[in-house]
C-alpha cells in the first residue's frame, strides 16, 4: 500500500499550508478592521511648498452606458500644441487608462478667482462629439497627486434637508469622475460644462526645524458648470449666467474657464482615501455575506463529518472483524477494483486541472499582497499588472500539476499534454481579449489595446510562461506516479442502473449551487466595481469568502463523490470535477441577471464587451472551482479504500 509512503513529508506540507492559512486569515480580519488601508509600503507622500506648480492630468472619460472608454484629449477641448504622455503600466493600459498632462496651472495654497485655459471654435461635428458622449452620460476622469477627481454632493435627510457640511467629509455622498454636460429632461437640449471649480483638500505637514511649510494633497474635488460667455470679460469669469446650449449641427463659439480653491483640513495623509471610499452600510452587507458562507459551510461540514465519522467508520469497523459473516460488499467497496480506472479525455482533463492550479494560485497570491496593502485603488493598474504577471509566473506550477495529473491516470506523451496546457486556457481568454479589443479599436477607443501592449503580452505568454510550463512538467514527469492503494481490474465492472437524482448532469447541477451561494453577495460587490466604476478595497472580506469557497468545493465534491460511489458509479473523476466547476454556470447566468437589471447598456458593442469578459472571469472561476474539486475528491478517494488491506 502507499498509505504510508512520504507521510511525514506530508505532515510537513499540511502544517506549512495550515500556519500559512493561519497568518493570512489574521491578516485578512487586520485588513478589515484597520482605519487606514490605503498606505501602500514603500509609497511615500509628495509635498509642496507655497506657490509650487501641481500638475493636474488628464486621464478618460467613461460611461455606465457603453463601458468604451476613450482618451480625454480625444475631445475637442484645449491641450494646447502638444500633450505629453505619462508612462503608464501594463495594467493601466489594459483598462484604457491613457494619462496626459494637462494646461491647468495650479500654485500650491494660492487660490485662482478665474482663470481663461483657451477660446476655440467647434466646428460642428466637434459639437456632435460632444452632444453623443453627454447623451451617453459619460464622465472625465482627472488627476492630482494619483488622487482621482470627485464629484461631490451634499447628502440629504429623509426630510430633503441638506445635512451640515464639514471638512472631514462624513457628510458627502460623491462619484469618481465628473459629467462633461447635462441632457434637460426628455428634451433634446444639451449644455456642455465650459467652466471647472477645482477645489483641492490639503493637509499641513507638521516639521521640526522647517523655515519652510509643506502642504500634502489630502483630497481632489472638480465642481463643473456651463456658463455662457457672450461677450467675456474679466467680470464675468466663472460668474453664473445662461447655460451653454450645444446646438445642433452647427459651429459654436467655447470659453473654458476654472477656478482653484485651496481648504485646508485635519484629515491626514495615511487617510486620505477614506473619503473615496466611504460606503455607509457595506461593512454590514459584507458580514451577512460571510455569515451567509459560513452556513453553507457549516452544513456541508456536517454532512461530511457524518459520512467520515459515521457511514465510512461503520463500514471499515467490519474488515477489522475475522468472522467472513460480517462483511459486508456492497455500495462503494463493490467498486475498489475500478475506482482508479483512468477517465476519457485524459488529456483535457489534465490540462483543465493544471489550468486550475494556475488560477487558483495566481488569485491565492494576489488576494494576499491585496490583503497587506499593496494593491489598494491608490496603486493604479498594480491589480491588473499583478494577476498578468503572476499567471505567466504560475505557469510552472500549471505544467507540473497537469504532468503529474496526466502520468497519474497513465497518459504517456507528457509534451503533447504540456504543449495543451500552456495554450488550452491562455489561448482561449488571450483569443477573447483580442476579440473584444478588435471592437474597441473599431470604435478608436482607449480601452483597444495598442500593438506593443499585444506584443509584450505576447512575450510574457510564450517567452516566459510556455517554458516555465515545460520546466514544471519536466520535473514532474520524472516523478513516479502516485502508488495507488488498489489494483485496477483487467475487465471493467457493469454499471447499474442508476436513481434519477444520481443523474450525471442533474447531480454536477446541484452540486454547483452551494459553492455559488457561498460567493454570490461578494460577487454583486465585485460586478459593481467593474462595471459601475467603483472602488473595491474590501480585500479582507474576499479573502475570507475565497477561503469558504474553498471549504464549499471541496465538502460538495466529496459528499457528492461518495453518493455516486454508494451508487456503484466509479467514473468520478470527471464527475469530482465538474460538481464544483458547475458553479460557473451560475457564475454565469448571474452576470446575466446583473445585465438585466443593474445596467443600462444598449450598444451593440458593449453588450459584447460585457458578456465577452463574464466569460472570461466564467472560465477562470470554472478551472478553479473544478480543481479543487477534483483533488479533494482524489485524496478522499485514496484515503478510504487505502484504509484497509482488504481492498487489495
């Protein structure tokens, strides 16, 4: 038997996996409970002295509407001769992020009454730019101090009374980004906001033996209005009048205007995020979520306790007996000479395991520097760059687990199923990206990936993560297979008939919805920040909702691994698989049910670039729900016909 082979290898492994799940949970209940999250390590504050030049930078503009973002400076607005590009990072391009420095001026504390930024004509297909993007709702998004402009508001009682203002902020209610114009009600008149109100928070450094004083950057706030400058004067600048009315079809005459007002504040610069991400009643909706998980949990834990301490005990407890009488073949013992019988389409089914073991391991990674502050919103695109790298880096382990798979279930040609493994799945979502940045770049959008971004991606897939894919497999293949604890018999065994609800497609199903469930709440969270353009920090509480998806997957897999065994069914394997990974197909008709009642795309284009990317995060969450289905399955399967010599 190889029940004993490499046990105290084994007990190493689980102790080191437990103390690190250990140290990560507290960090994850740290990350919920700390005051000041957003604190990136080695991220150090800027400062300037009175009268310094703050650059302010432009970055898209964006729309609940159509999700196609476009580069701010591709309106017919003032940048002067020549823009000048920030370098942006590989993440920051993906999500159409294309930053420029602006021609606002801004002196450090020295406020500005009104200011002219330039005088143009639009000419009128300019004027119809304009009166498409406001009709589209669409937002600008600009920059100061890696701060992103707020639209601020004033939060309302129920009574309709406005609430007292404070510098602290706890009596806003905002939204990133500020809108370019505003539609009249069931009219087709348009205004084009002309004039900005930028009004910057800043925080006094506090410096021992300093002639000189410093102010940090604490918050970002743009006010937009349309003014009408008939005939402009100084007088006038920024003063309230008429509206500026986007004619139809017609040239028009803009002034663009701004003003700049510095308010000093108590808030500190470790908080000054806090303001952004305020989200009255979230916390109490994300506890439900993990109470909600918990329950799950707790239920399928019962149910697998019952089967290991009760059903499986009582079973075993009659091969310790030496009176033939007492035992007893049937159900899952009559199988132990086909459960190890290799499954159809060895080869796919490693590949979707080592792809698994990629996803898994990449998110497990990510979610942890998440959970120690170093990818916070304050670090813009470090999540994007951080999931592209990690998975060309998890390509090894991704050909080591799908090669041992592979050898396990007896496959013979390991390059073949290497080869599947590094371009099954990255071939698969690379092939959607391209697709749907092929939409983009019809509609000359900022989110189109330009040609060298393609081509580093391009490089990380087949210069860093294929080899490091045939390096994990090499290895791997050297191994022996694992010993299993049964011979496999020469002829296979008849199947019986089975009961209705041990029906392949309608138990995979069922088995799907728990895991679902446990995620679901955390989900709607994660949709909003997608698709809605909001801010999601809460990275302790995803943490702990992957760590109960997790528990779910493998508790359904094997509850519903030993019912088909009962049920004399020993093709498992694909089964342990797919009982989890059905969780995507919930995945997926939710992304559907959010579509239809949270969003209001109509575009023909953004509908495919929604349902092209719930795709995308559809397959990944298939392959990771499937994985640790499948090995929670394997090693309950080994364990208990490992059990006893009998089975031998």
């Amino acid at each position: 038997m190889a029940r004993g082979d490499g046990k105290g290898s084994n007990n190493a492994i689980i102790v080191f996996v437990l103390l690190t799940l250990l140290f990560t949970i507290i960090m994850a209940f740290v990350s919920i409970n700390r005051q000041s999250p957003f604190v990136i390590p080695g991220f150090h504050p800027s400062s300037w002295a009175k009268g310094e030049n703050v650059s302010l930078k432009v970055n898209k503009i964006t729309s609940d509407k159509t999700q196609i973002p476009f580069k701010y400076h591709k309106l017919p607005v003032c940048k002067g001769n020549r823009t000048v590009a920030e370098g942006e990072n590989l993440g920051e391009i993906i999500l159409g992020d294309r930053i420029e420095i602006s021609l606002y001026e801004l002196k450090m504390n020295e406020d500005t009454p009104c200011a002219v930024l330039c005088t143009m004509t639009l000419k009128p297909e300019d004027v119809n730019t304009f009166r498409k993007r406001i009709d589209d709702d669409y937002k600008a998004h600009w920059i100061l101090d890696q701060l992103p402009a707020a639209n601020m508001k004033k939060r309302t009682l129920k009574d309709g009374n406005d609430v007292a203002l404070n510098q602290d902020f706890e009596d806003y209610t905002y939204e990133t980004g500020f809108p370019l114009g505003e539609k009249k009600d069931n009219t087709p008149v348009f205004t084009l906001n002309n004039h900005h109100d930028i009004i910057v928070h800043i925080n006094k450094l506090q410096k021992l033996n300093s002639e000189v004083d410093e102010w940090n950057i604490i918050f970002f706030e743009i006010s937009p209005r349309s003014i009408e400058y008939n005939q402009f004067s100084a007088e006038v600048c920024g003063k309230d009048g008429n509206a500026l009315i986007l004619p139809s079809n017609d040239q028009l005459s803009v002034t663009w205007t701004y003003s700049v007002k510095w308010v000093e504040t108590k808030v500190v610069w470790a908080n000054r995020w806090d303001a952004y991400l305020q989200m009255k009643g979230s916390d109490q909706v994300h506890w439900f979520s993990i109470l909600n998980s918990l329950m799950i949990v707790i239920f399928l834990s019962g149910m697998v306790a019952m089967i290991l301490l009760r059903t499986l005990n009582a079973d075993l407890k009659k091969y310790r007996s030496d009176d033939p009488e007492e035992i007893d073949e049937s159900g899952w013992k009559l199988v132990h000479g086909d459960v190890f019988r290799p499954p159809s389409n060895r080869t796919l089914f490693s590949v979707l395991v080592g792809s698994g073991v990629q996803v898994g391991g990449m998110a497990t990674v990510v979610m942890v520097f998440a959970v120690l502050g170093f990818l916070s919103p304050a670090n813009r695109g470090g999540l994007m760059t951080s999931i592209l790298v990690l998975f060309v880096w998890m390509g090894v382990f991704a050909g080591y687990f799908s090669t041992r798979t592979y050898k396990n279930i007896g496959g013979t040609n390991w390059k073949k199923n290497t080869l599947a493994t590094a371009f099954f799945f990255p071939g698969i979502v690379f092939g959607v990206f391209f697709v749907l940045s092929w939409f983009l770049w019809g509609q000359h959008s900022s989110g189109g990936v330009p040609f060298g971004t393609f081509m580093a991606l391009m490089i990380l897939w087949f210069g860093i993560s294929v080899p490091l894919c045939f390096f994990g497999s090499f290895f791997a293949w050297k191994k022996e297979a694992d010993k299993q604890p049964v011979r496999t018999n020469n002829i296979p065994r008849q199947i019986p008939d089975l009961p209705w609800y041990m029906n392949p497609f309608f138990s995979v199903m069922m088995g799907g919805i728990l895991p679902f469930g446990a995620v679901f709440i955390e989900l709607y969270f994660i949709l909003s920040s997608i698709w809605l353009h909001k801010f999601y920090y809460l990275f302790g509480f995803l943490f702990l909702v992957f760590l109960i998806l997790v528990l779910t997957c493998a508790e359904i897999s094997i509850v519903m691994c030993y019912f088909q065994l009962c049920s004399e069914d020993y093709h498992w394997w694909w089964r342990s698989f797919l009982t989890s990974a059905a969780s995507a197909v919930y995945f997926l008709l939710y992304s559907v049910f959010y579509f239809a009642t949270k969003l209001d795309i109509t575009h023909f284009v953004s509908v495919v670039l929604y349902f092209g990317y719930s795709f995308i995060m559809s397959f990944g969450f298939f392959v990771l729900t499937g994985t640790i289905g499948f090995y929670s399955c394997y090693f309950f399967v080994r364990r208990i016909y490992g059990y006893h010599n009998h089975f031998i």
